[in-house]
C-alpha cells in the first residue's frame, strides 16, 4: 500500500464498500426470489434464519456501506463536474465521514434496540 | 467523427474507448439515481418498518403493488448495471493475468445474468393487485 492521504483511503472505502454492495445485492435478490416458490415454501423459514441477531448487524453494516457509498459517490461527481471539486477534495471527504455519521446514528438508535426485541 | 476505423483492431480501439467513456457516465448518473432508489428501500422496509417483520406475506403484499413493480424494476435494473460494472472494474484492477481476468468476468457476467433473471421473474411472479376486474376475470379469479 503506497502512503496516500485522505483520497487514497475514499478511494479504498468506496471499492470494498461497492464490492461488498454488489455481493449483497446478488444474495438479496436470490433469496427474495425464494418467494416465488409461495407461502408454503422456505421462504417464511429463510427469513427466520436471516432475523437472527449476527446477520442483522451485518445489516446496519450494509446500510453503513450504503450512505458512505452514496454521499462519496456524491464526491466523486463533484471532482468530475465542477471546477472546484478537486481542489476541495479533502474537506469534501470529511464533509462525507461527517455526513454518514450524521445520517448513521439515527437509523443506529433506531435499529439497535429492534435487533434485541422480540416480535 | 471524422475518421471512421478501417480495420477491427482499429474499431475495438476506437468504440472500446467510447464505450468506457458511456459506462463512466452511466456510472455517475446511475449512482444519482440510486442514491434516492436505494435511500426509499432502506426506508420504506427497514426504518418505517421493524425488519423482522418482513416475511412471504409482506414480501407477496407488496410485489403485489404496481409501483412497487415499477420502482423496483428500476432499482434492480440500475443496481445491478451499476454493481455488475464496479465488479468489472475491481476484476480489472486485481486479475492481472489475461486468462484469469477472463474468466473473473466469464463467472461475474454469468452469475449476474441469472440472478438478474431470477429477481425480475420474482417481481413479475405477483398478479397485480390495483389491475381491475378485466385482468382478474382473465386470471381466472
């Protein structure tokens, strides 16, 4: 690894943020095509297995890849269609972390406390 | 464009090169758009909703909706064009060696392929629900 700054360090963000989206969106789509199997099939349990507590972290995990990738996306339009983009890049990146904290802890003190609460 | 390519190896350098620079715009205004898809999903079943809720009754619920259809054909249309090309440019990064990187991508474009299949089967699997008496009478209910 070269010692880059903070644009080395979005940029590796957004990769295994992206890359991990893009596996988790595959997964997502097979097993919600598990429902066309009816309600009779292994939906209703596959989905029981997936309420189990360490996958509901990975979740909020996901969400987390989300925003980050979401508002650097955001960045990176900025450096490619504006005069200014590049020169602010650094600000913008923290302007990003400040963000997804921002956007982050509500859905965490929402979410957090459902994933101990029985249904 | 002024000079057309003369040969195949001049074609592929020349429209290889354009379409890259499409995929970059794709990239970037796809990415625009998710960001609001992808914002409404979280929130429509994960914060307005307790996620442990969801199960075949919700899913069928809502795949039953024609918004729903319409919204998520786009998202999963855009996501997976959007996801499946950052994959492509993470296998070119990474797979230096030529027969390996083919057959990074050879797996990739399969894999998503099927799974883009599956998920449009799976959101035209539900009748719909808002569609009237006409289609309900052709459905034979």
């Amino acid at each position: 690894m070269y010692r880059g700054r903070e644009g080395q360090w979005a940029f590796m963000f957004h990769r295994i943020s992206g890359v991990a989206l893009a596996l988790y969106l595959l997964l997502h789509v097979v097993d919600i095509s598990l429902v066309m199997y009816g309600p009779d099939g292994p939906f209703n349990a596959f989905l029981a297995f997936y309420h189990q507590w360490p996958f509901r972290i990975g979740l909020i995990l996901v969400i987390a890849g989300v925003v980050y990738h979401a508002l650097n996306g955001l960045r990176i339009i900025l450096m490619d269609f504006t005069s200014w983009g590049i020169r602010y890049q650094q600000a913008l990146w923290y302007g990003v972390l400040g963000l997804t904290t921002i956007i982050g802890l509500p859905i965490l003190f929402k979410i957090v406390p459902e994933i101990f609460r029985r249904v | 464009m002024a000079v057309r390519p003369k040969t195949l190896g001049e074609a592929q350098a020349t429209y290889s090169t354009n379409t890259e620079l499409a995929w970059w715009v794709f990239m970037r205004v796809s990415g625009l758009l998710l960001i609001f898809l992808v914002f409404g999903h979280i929130f429509f079943n994960n914060i307005q909703i307790n996620v442990a809720e969801v199960d075949y009754a919700y899913v069928a619920k809502r795949f039953s909706r024609s918004w729903v259809k319409i919204y998520d054909s786009f998202l999963l249309g855009l996501a997976m064009l959007h996801g499946l090309n950052g994959l492509r440019y993470s296998v070119e990064d990474y797979f230096r060696r030529p027969g390996r990187r083919f057959w990074a991508k050879v797996v990739l474009f399969t894999v998503a392929g099927v799974v883009f299949v599956l998920g449009v089967m799976t959101l035209w699997a539900f009748t719909f629900e808002e569609m009237g008496d006409a289609v309900r009478t052709l459905n034979g209910g």
